[in-house]
C-alpha cells in the first residue's frame, strides 16, 4: 500500500496514500519525519497490515476505521476513511449507521464502564434507560455492526461492553481472527490519531 519515499517526506506519504494533503503533516509527524524516527517507519507498516487484513473486505476495513476516526474526533482520518469506504461500495446510510453506532457505544461505554466500577447491585439491576433501537435491525448486518460496537468499545475501554459484543460477534459466526484483526485496525487507527 505504501510507496518508498525519503525518509523526511515519509509523512507526507503517509498522509497521501490515506489521501490527506500533505499540507496536514502535523507537528508530530514532521518531527518524526525529520529525525529519521523509526517509528513513522513503523506506523506506516502497521496500518498498511491492518487495512489489508485477509480476514477483512476493504469496506469492512475502511468502515470499521471510519468509526475510530469519529470516535476520536479526527476530521483528517474521519473524511480520508469515509471517503476510501465510499469507494469500497459504503452507501451514505451504511455511514451514518457507523457514526450513529460509535456515538451509542460512546454512550454505553461511559455508562457500563460506571456499572462496572461500581459493582453494587443497585446499579447493576438499574433499568439503563438507553435506547439502543438502531441495534435490532443493523443496515451494515448484524455482524458488522456489533465488530464496530466492539471496536469502539475496545478503544474507550469499556471491558464490560467488549466482552458482550464479543461474544455476539462469535455467535454470528466471525471467527476470533476478524475479531482479532478488526480491534487490531482500531488500535492502529488509534495511534495515528494520536499523531494528528
């Protein structure tokens, strides 16, 4: 997926291959770049392999780091995935669908994440009061949408949350290496993120 560059335009390629101008090479990024810091070196491989996954389609990729990227508020990521999603085939309603996930589960992580710290029997048999409509009748099916619920859980930290729809996705017939793969590309998505 990603071409040889120089190591100080590394960045910039980086960028561009997630088609971002590289006019949006952030401080981070260009002082990565201008110390010869293995790690760009890395980050780039990193999210070459968790794209191309064999485990996951290319839309399925794309959607799943679509979601991350509005987790974590990043307009570059959010536009750059949205649009390589599109171009796998994503419909605009299959979009909004992960977007409104990843906002439930930002909701539901805060929320069982509480339950769980707390661990006392009123607020584990507390009604959550939480509507959750959108999850009995998935657009991007069943499976997809609860490794996106997993994904994002995965990234708040939400244990409780991770291992639930785990075990939905396991029932849905996933194997543990999708599973394995799509919080691999959450995590990866992550830590580019954290770069820009």
């Amino acid at each position: 997926m990603f071409g040889a560059a120089a190591t100080t335009d590394n960045a910039a390629v980086l960028l561009q291959e997630l088609g971002i101008d590289a006019a949006h090479v952030s401080p981070s990024l260009r002082l990565l770049a201008t110390t010869d810091s293995r790690y760009l070196r890395d980050l780039k491989i990193n999210i070459s392999n968790a794209l191309q996954a064999e485990s996951l389609t290319a839309k399925e990729a794309y959607l799943i780091a679509f979601a991350v990227a509005v987790n974590e508020k990043n307009s570059l990521l959010l536009n750059a995935f949205m649009e390589k999603a599109r171009a796998e085939g994503a419909t605009d309603k299959e979009l909004a669908e992960t977007i409104s996930c990843t906002s439930l589960m930002s909701a539901n992580n805060v929320y069982y994440r509480f339950r769980h710290f707390m661990n006392e029997e009123f607020y584990t048999n507390a009604q959550a009061g939480i509507r959750m409509s959108i999850m009995a009748n998935p657009i991007l099916g069943k499976e997809l949408f609860e490794i996106i619920s997993l994904v994002v859980s995965a990234v708040n930290g939400c244990e409780m949350c991770v291992t639930s729809h785990e075990k939905n996705i396991v029932l849905h017939g996933a194997s543990k290496q999708k599973i394995h793969d799509s919080v691999r590309l959450g995590a990866v998505v992550k830590s580019l993120a954290t770069l820009l």
